[in-house]
C-alpha cells in the first residue's frame, strides 16, 4: 500500500508542476497523455485491497487501525489525483500556448547561436595563407563542435514542432555553416597534404620516382581544386594550392621522359650534353629543377623519342628472340623413326621473322641494331634453306623407305639397297640431331646439318632416278602401272604392305570402273609359316556406283604389287568371261527372251547386257531366213515386247532408288537403242551395227564391225554400254571410225569425246595427243599402258585419219 501511495503523490506533484522550459512541457504534457491509463491501474490495485480487506473480515482476521487509514489516505490521495487531472486536461491548451512561447524564446537563442558560428567560419584568419595550420584546425574542430550541439537541438525543437503539431522552423544557417566547414577542412588538409607529398617527391631518389604515381596524385589534386572553385569564392589559400599543383603538373611529362627505360648510357650523355650536368644517377627531383632540366624540355623530348623509336625496334628483337624460344618440332613416330609432323609451323615463324627483320631494318633508327639485324638475317636465311631441303629430303624418305628396305631390292638388287641404306642411315643420323634438338635455330644453323642436308638432297635425288630404272621393267611386267606416276607407284608399295585397302585411289586410276576392293569375310593364315606377311585375301570388288561383282574365287594378294595387280586383271576379266559362259546357257535353257535377260539382277549389269545385245543380234540374224511378211510380223512383236518392258520400267522409276534406280535407267537406255534400230529397219533406213555373236571353240563373246572380228575385253565397266573390243586380224581404226560413224564420239578433241569412247570401248582413258609437240616420257609411258594393257586410245580429230596413217594408227 505504501508503494500505491507513493506512486499517486508521485504523479500528482508531476501533475501540479508548472514548467519552465520546453522539455518540461513536454514531460508535462506526456504525464497527463498517460495519466487516465495510470489511474485505471491505481483504482484495480486499491479496488483488490478492498476486497482483500473484506475476505479477512470475513475469517475474522484481526485488521490494524494503521491499514484502515492508510486504506483511506490512498483512496483520498487517489482522487485528489482524478480532480487535478481533470482541471490540467480543461488547462491543456493555455498549457500548449505556453509551451510554444516557451519553444519560440529558445529557437530565437539557437538562432544567435548560429550568427556567432557563422562569424566565425567567415573570419580572415582561416584564409589568410600565412595562417598555422595546426592553428587553424584546432579553430575548425571547435567549430565542428558547436555546430553540432546547434544541430542536436535544432533537431529536438524540429520534432517537438512535429509532435505538437506547431508550425516548424528552418534550421538552413546549420546546412550553410556545415558546408563552409567541409570546404575550409578540405582546402586546408588539402594544402597541407599536398606539401607534405610535393617534399618528399622533391627529396626522394629520382630514379625511384613513380612517374604513375606522379600523375594520379596530381589528378586526384586537380578533383579537388575543381570542387573547391566550384563552390567556393577565389581566396588566397586555394589560389596558393593551385599554383602549387599547377606547377608540379607542368614538369610530369619532361619526368616522363627522363624516367622512360628505353633512355641507354648513349642518350643519358645527350642529355648531360643539353643540361649541363649529369643526372642519369644519384640526384633528386629539386636538384633537376634547381639546375634548370626542366626549361630544356624540348630538346630533351627529341633525345626521348628517338630512345623511344629505338626501344621499340629492340622490343621486336627480344619478341622475335622469345617466340623462337617457344617454338617447337612436332613429331611422330613412322617406320620407328621420330619425323618432322608439319613443317607450317616453322615456315610460318620464318615468314614472320622476315617481316619483323624488314620491318627494323627499314626504320630509320636502327643503325644501333645493324649487327643483330644482319645476324639475324644470315639464321634465317640458313634455316629457310636447310629446312627446304628437310623437308623435301623427309619427302623422299617417307616415299623411298618402304620400297627401298624391301627383301625384293635387297636380294635382287643389293648395291641399290647398300646405297639407300648410307643415304638412310644418314638421314636419320641427322633427323635425330634436328629434333632433339631444343633451340630449333641451333639445331637449323648447325654447319653439319646444313652441309649433310646438301649432300642428302643430290644423293635422294640420284638414288630417285636409280628407283625409275626399277619401276620402268615392273610397268613392263604389269602394263597397268602406267596409269600411275613414280610417287604414287612408290605410294602403293608401301601402302600395301599394311593395309590393302589404302591402295584403292590408285586401283581406281589402273582400271575402269572399280572403286574399292571387297576383302573376304574370313582371312586364313597359314599356321606353318615362318615368316609373317601382309597377303590378304580377295573376294571382289565393288563399282563407282555400288554394284558389288564377287570373283569365281577367292585369290590372294601375294607377292609384289605388279603380280598382284595382274592377277586382279585377270580375275576380274575370268569373273566376267564365266558369268557370262553361265548366264548364257541359263537364257538359253530357259528359252528367255533378250529384252528379259536384263531383269537377272543376279549378274552385273555389264554381264547381263553382253548376252542380252548378243541374243538380239541372234535374233536380229534370224530374219534373214525368212519371208517378208514373218519378218515385219516378228520386228511387230520384238517392238511390242519392247514397250511393255519400257511401260512397265518406266511405271517402277518412282518407286526404285540407289543402284536399283541406276540400273533401271541403263535399261532403259539399251531399250531404246534397240527400238530405235528396229525403228529404222521398218522404215528401210537400217545401218550396220556392231554385232555380239558367240564363238563355239572359246566359249566367248566376240564382236562383229563390218567384216571385222575382234574379240570382247571383259573390261569392267560397270553400269556403262558394253562394246569393248580388242583388235584380232582386223584394222583398230575401223572401230573408231564405227563408232564416229553411229555418232557415239561427238568431238574427239575434249573430255566429253574420251568419256564417249570410253563407254563404247571400256578403256582406261587416257587423252593422247598425238600430235602434241611437247610429248613427255610421262605421255609415252601412258601411251605404252594404254596399249598394252588392251585400252583403247583417244586419238584427236581422227575424221583426218588417212589410210596412209593406218600403220601409224596401229602402231
């Protein structure tokens, strides 16, 4: 109950307090916002000593004579308290009226509290540059202290004013003298750092001088002053601070030059020459403005930009020094040797070494580096030329190795394959030295090298003339090789010794129309065999246009590339006689019609088209043994059949792709050759034609021009027309003229008229002309090919053959 008491006379004398300043009216007027809350409070507590009073007299609990009265005094206290509330809240606004008055008085304090400040921000003494700086600060940091006691109370009346809801006062000479303080506090330490840093750049060593540094400093300085001139108006100090900085600014670009690194012993003396005295070493910033350095700042520029120019050209050397350095061989291991992998890298360094050295030495200030440049010049010139002959001698190897190491030279031919083997052991010998080599422009300069590079080159060239002697009675022995030059006959000697399949590029050139050979699904080795060799087994081959054609059996590759070779002529030739020795007796037992012995898609389409003309011719020769009125009712049905079989290939084209749809064409077009030469019988109009009749004795295809009788090639010409013949008794030239005659060659003075003949005659193809000035060895070779290998030769404008050229023809 005492606490009760004591909080009601508590708030009561608050109450009753009249008050003096504003923050007392504002405690005053917060009481009596919370006094009704405070005395709801009271009344509950008071109200629970009643009843607790009343529950003890009810148990006859004995109360004193002090509680009851205190009880009373409490209760009397209590609504004093409830009256005097009441009446302040009836005084409440004369008591806000006093208090705004109050608030006025000490704003109005405030104010000249402010003027005084402001008088002394605006005092000369802080801009006067004679002023002591420490001096000066301690004023400023007395200031900054008064402002801010101003500034916390003006920020206590601003929220009384907002609280109260009294119309606010502006504060804006707080703001002003804020923003003068800032600016004299950054002039002053401004000032005061900028001597500080000035000296020590003036004192330090002058060779340790950060030029960088300079400049940013001078930058960051130049900010300020901006911002300072901006704002403030023109005084002393900041007049003193910009004249210093300006100062300092001036001399950057001179200390530019005289810190620059490309400056040699050379320049510094032409330098010492123009000042006066020497400051390469040893001085510091005051000594070279004491001495005058920077009023020769013009000439000293001139002496800068020539050790500038110079620098860069000596920059190039040092770039072209490096780049070698990093420079490397790229190698790979073939015939368990480690041989250059790509000689581009190293010509590209070459080139661009070039273009640096013309680069220096058309400058105009390169005279210091003549020695380097003509250095450097002699290296790349020694390296340029033993890597030319590297490269080619590399060239020889790789395409001589594998011929030369053969068993094959080395038992036949042993002093050939003793002199390859110096010139190879040699050449590796060097190779080695090359490549291991680190310092590609020692290992490329190296006398030895260079000297033994030169000798290797005339001895792989001497050497490549001995091979052609060897290859010239293997072209003998295997006509076929003709076709193809001595780099690509050494080529398919080494590529077939591993793998068989990489000697197709030039299988291709040798014969027609096979594209890629077919290897048998199952290789057998004999388990006997000492000695392991590369002799894969062959089961065919496939055409440009992918008809597959499988031998009558299986052969091996064995021994050299020219017996092979033979043997896969003779295979190929054999394959196609027997097929068609086959598909002929098969036609005929089944007693098939010519026109369907297309449809046999069992054979190759040159197999099938040789038996086919063959039974038309047969039938064709029929005729001549019957009437005319049989004949003209049997050439009715053969056009008949013929239509049929056109209609209903015609009616299949979109339904048919790939070698399926190629075939169909070429169908097609025998068809219509034969409708057209039916064509012309009925209309009495008929030519020779080159007839297919079949020999009892041999089994085989021969063919018929005028009188004429040649035999048929078995050339493979895959989905081509099927007239090949090679010359028996008769005259060559009549085939050619034949088939100038049926317009089969249009102009035989271009590719279009070697491809024409090359369908008719199944050839090679190769163009020969024979009256062509400048005829190679390499034309003559082809030409000895062609002809022995049974191909028949392009001849140009062969309408001009006379009879008297025959032998020539022939020959």
């Amino acid at each position: 109950m005492e606490t009760v008491l004591k909080e009601i006379l508590k708030n009561k004398t608050q109450l009753d307090f009249e008050p003096k300043t504003s923050h007392d009216f504002v405690i005053n007027l917060e009481l009596l916002d919370t006094m009704e809350t405070k005395i709801a409070e009271t009344r509950e507590r008071v109200a629970f000593i009643d009843n607790l009073f009343a529950l003890m007299s009810e148990y006859s609990i004995q109360l004193t004579a002090e509680d009851s009265a205190m009880l009373a005094t409490i209760k009397t206290q209590l609504d004093g308290l409830c009256s005097s509330t009441e009446t302040k809240k009836g005084n409440k606004s004369s008591l806000l009226e006093k208090f705004q008055e109050e608030m006025a008085k000490e704003i109005s304090l405030l104010q000249n509290s402010m003027n005084i400040i402001t008088q002394e921000l605006d005092s000369p003494t802080l801009l006067d540059p004679d002023s002591v700086y420490e001096e000066i600060m301690q004023t400023l940091e007395k200031v900054q202290k008064s402002i801010e006691k101003v500034k916390e109370k003006a920020n206590t009346f601003t929220e009384y004013e907002k609280r109260f809801g009294f119309p606010e006062s502006e504060f804006l000479e707080i703001d002003t003298a804020e923003f003068n303080l800032y600016h004299l506090n950054l002039l002053w330490e401004s000032l005061e750092k900028w001597d500080s840093w000035s000296q020590n750049a003036l004192t330090v060593d002058f060779n340790t001088l950060s030029v960088e540094e300079c400049r940013s400093t001078v930058k960051k300085f130049t900010n300020t002053l901006d911002e300072l001139k901006a704002t403030d108006e023109p005084n002393e100090v900041l007049t003193l601070l910009d004249s210093k900085v300006m100062a300092f600014s001036s001399k950057i670009t001179c200390i530019d030059y005289l810190r620059s690194p490309m400056l040699k012993d050379r320049h510094w003396k032409k330098i010492e020459s123009i000042v006066g005295v020497d400051i390469s070493a040893g001085v510091n910033l005051q000594f070279i403005t004491d001495r005058g350095v920077f009023e020769k700042e013009v000439e000293i520029k001139k002496v800068f930009e020539k050790a500038k120019a110079e620098g860069k050209l000596e920059d190039l050397l040092v770039h072209l020094e490096n780049k070698w350095k990093q420079c490397s061989l790229e190698t790979m291991n073939v015939m368990e040797c480690n041989v250059i992998s790509s000689f581009s890298p190293i010509w590209i360094m070459i080139e661009d070494s070039i273009e640096i050295i013309k680069v220096i030495g058309n400058s105009i200030h390169c005279a210091t580096l003549r020695p380097s440049i003509m250095d450097w010049s002699e290296k790349i010139d020694m390296m340029e030329t033993s890597l030319e002959r590297l490269d080619i001698i590399q060239g020889f190897w790789l395409e001589l190795e594998p011929v030369a190491t053969t068993n094959d030279i080395k038992w036949h031919q042993p002093e050939l394959f003793d002199t390859y083997k110096k010139i190879s052991d040699e050449f590796k010998r060097i190779l080695v030295k090359v490549t291991e080599e680190a310092d590609i422009i020692k290992a490329l300069t190296d006398a030895d090298v260079s000297q033994t590079l030169d000798d290797l080159d005339d001895q792989f060239v001497d050497f490549s003339k001995q091979m052609e002697n060897l290859l010239n009675p293997k072209r003998s022995m295997c006509p076929r090789l003709y076709f193809i030059s001595d780099k690509e006959m050494i080529s398919l000697y080494r590529e077939a010794q591993y793998d068989i399949k990489k000697t197709e590029p030039y299988v291709r050139k040798m014969f027609k129309n096979i594209h890629e050979l077919v290897l048998a699904d199952e290789q057998i080795e004999d388990p006997y065999k000492v000695v392991r060799r590369y002799n894969p087994l062959l089961s065919g081959f496939t055409s440009v246009e992918g008809e597959v054609v499988k031998f009558h059996r299986t052969f091996k590759a064995r021994g050299q590339i020219d017996e092979w070779i033979k043997f896969l002529e003779h295979f190929m030739k054999c394959t196609l006689s027997l097929l068609c020795r086959e598909l002929k007796v098969r036609s005929k037992l089944k007693h098939r019609n010519f026109e369907d012995v297309l449809d046999d898609h069992k054979y190759p389409y040159q197999v099938t088209t040789v038996i086919a003309h063959y039974m038309w011719c047969e039938e064709l020769a029929q005729l001549k043994d019957k009437g005319v009125t049989q004949v003209i009712m049997d050439i009715h049905n053969m056009k008949k059949r013929l239509t049929n079989k056109l209609f209903n290939l015609n009616g299949r084209m979109d339904t048919l792709s790939g070698l399926d749809r190629t075939r169909a064409i070429c169908k097609i077009q025998h068809l219509m050759y034969w409708m057209e030469y039916l064509d012309d019988w009925e209309e009495d109009r008929q030519e020779e034609i080159i007839r297919y009749v079949w020999d009892k004795e041999s089994a085989e295809i021969r063919v018929q021009i005028d009188n004429d009788i040649f035999n048929y090639g078995y050339e493979y010409v895959g989905m081509k027309p099927i007239f090949q013949p090679i010359g028996i008794g008769g005259d060559p030239s009549l085939a050619f003229k034949m088939a100038l005659k049926n317009d089969l060659i249009i102009d035989a003075s271009d590719m279009h008229t070697l491809n024409k003949l090359s369908n008719i005659f199944g050839t090679n193809m190769k163009t020969i002309l024979c009256d062509n000035p400048n005829m190679s060895l390499k034309v003559q070779q082809h030409l000895v090919g062609s002809s022995m290998s049974g191909s028949w030769i392009n001849l140009k404008n062969l309408d001009s053959v006379e009879g008297k050229n025959d032998i020539t023809l022939n020959k």
